[in-house]
C-alpha cells in the first residue's frame, strides 16, 4: 500500500490534499454564510423578506462545518488523485489536460456531494425558518428526519449534480487554464503562480461559472426548500427531486413567476462565488505550499 505522506513528485499526496482541502471549504463556507442566506432567501418561493430578509444571516451555519471541510477534503482528494492518474493509464488525457481536468473535477464533485447534500439542505430550511423561526439547525435536521426520514436528506441530490457538475466543469479546466495562461504569458521565467495570483485565478473562473448556472441554482433551492408532501402527485414531474425534472421546472418557474425569476439572486450568488472562488483556491494554495515547506519539499 502507497505512503500517502510521501510525495510522488508530480502532485500533492492524498493527506496533503486532504487537509488543505479542508481548510480551503472551512474558509470559504463561513465567510461569506451570510451571503449565501439572502442569496437562498431571494430564490426561496415566498420571497426574501418573508424568508426572513437580512435577519439571523448565520442561521444554518452549523451544518457548514460538518459538511464544508469534509465535502471539500473529499473535492480535492479525489481531483488530485484522478489529475495524476488518468494521464498515466489513458493517452487520450495525456495529450488533453483540459479534459483530465474537465473529468478530474466532475469526479470530485460528484463524491463530494455525497457529504455536502444532506447539509446543504438542513442549512437551507434552516436559513428560511422552514420550521419556525425559533428552530435552529440541530432542530431543522431533526425536523426533516421525523417528517421526510433519511431521504429528506438527500432531497435535491440529482439536481444539484446536475447543477454543480456543470459549474465545476467549468470552473476547474477555466481555472487551470487561467494559471496556465498567466504562468506563460505574464510571469517571469514561467514560474507558477503563488497563491494570491492563483486566487486571481480562482475568483474568475468561479464568478463566470456562477453566473451561467444560476438558473440550475435557483431549481437546486427551490427543489431542497420544498417540504415532502403527504399525498405526492406521481404523475406531477415537479414533484420529483431529480435531475430530469430540471427543464420542467424551469419551463414552470418561468410561466408562472418570469424569466427574470430564474435569474435571482444572480448578483450576491456570483459575487459569492467570485470572492469565494479566490479563497477557496487561494486558500487550498496556500496551506498546500505551508504543508509541503514544512514537509521540506521543494517547490
């Protein structure tokens, strides 16, 4: 079995990866919490100040810890592992490194999901009072666990695939691309980039990738803020919480409240994403450069 403390040379190790990515999500996540409140209240089907306007902004934030530096260690572990190994085995990701990161990044999140849905939506009905304002999160999972039983829990999991695979698709290739691009065009000797031009990077991606999904963000909150219903219409293609309800969903959004619906929160969502993307990439950076000085490797 590998030493998963030893470097291969050509990569973060797994523990090295593992706890920067755990630091990087921790740092992004409760940070900008309050952001991503209004931005769940402006989606929410009662409208922000009825979901509780700018009152109790951090209300849900205890799910994040159980959920952001798991869900991101498991990001990255994944990612890292997949980017090194899919050029060895396979010519096709050797030549192409935009796809190795393209599916690197898909694989990532899609196991990283696995740990950050049942948070995301205990925190999201949390954040809109979903059981009365004076439950907080320990409360609203307990809530969800009598009323919808383990599967509450992953209410929302195909759409939020379908929502964070796309942008991650996205930010990822963009991401290395950028730090690519800058490494040869911009800095001296083509060195790569330190962790603040990396955040530079980093914000880019994340605020162009956030932007274009917002409409599968604001199908995403929706679908995780919907309680169970106790008679469930079979034949109502909404009432399933899967990836091939999205179109139906946008098509139902959009007749009955505007185009422009699909669309809200857009601006504190790419903002968030934007100034969360330089430290969560930053961040990640940053500790992988700490722990690998420490470690006494060379850069």
């Amino acid at each position: 079995m590998a030493d998963l403390t030893q470097s291969s040379g050509d990569g973060p190790t797994f523990l090295q990866a593992l706890g920067a990515g755990a630091v990087s999500g921790l740092s992004v996540d409760f940070l900008f919490f309050p952001i991503d409140t209004i931005k769940t209240r402006q989606q929410s089907a009662q409208g922000f100040w009825a979901a509780g306007g700018f009152k109790g902004v951090y209300k849900g934030v205890g799910m994040v810890g159980a959920g952001s530096a798991p869900g991101s260690a498991t990001f990255f572990t994944t990612y890292e592992f997949l980017k090194k190994q899919l050029p060895r085995r396979f010519a096709a990701f050797k030549e192409n490194p935009s796809l190795t990161h393209l599916v690197g990044s898909t694989g990532g999140e899609f196991m990283a999901c696995l740990i950050r849905v049942p948070t995301e939506v205990v925190k999201s009905r949390a954040q809109i009072s979903a059981y009365g304002k004076d439950v907080g999160t320990f409360g609203a999972a307990v809530k969800l666990m009598q009323i919808e039983g383990l599967r509450g829990f992953y209410r929302g999991f195909g759409i939020t695939l379908a929502r964070d695979i796309p942008f991650t698709a996205i930010q990822f290739p963009l991401y290395e691309k950028l730090k690519s691009l800058m490494s040869i065009h911009y800095l001296p000797h083509q060195r790569k980039p330190l962790p603040h031009e990396a955040a530079l990077c980093g914000s880019m991606a994340g605020g162009f990738a956030g932007a274009i999904s917002t409409p599968l963000d604001v199908v995403k909150t929706r679908v995780m803020l919907e309680a169970k219903s106790a008679h469930p219409n079979p034949n109502d293609p909404a009432a399933s919480g899967s990836a091939l309800s999205i179109p139906y969903r946008m098509r139902q959004i959009a007749q009955q409240e505007g185009v422009k619906t699909l669309f809200r929160g857009i601006v504190p969502r790419t903002t968030w994403i934007s100034l969360g993307g330089a430290i969560f990439l930053g961040a990640y950076e940053t500790v992988m450069k700490i722990i690998r000085k420490e470690e006494g490797e060379e850069e």
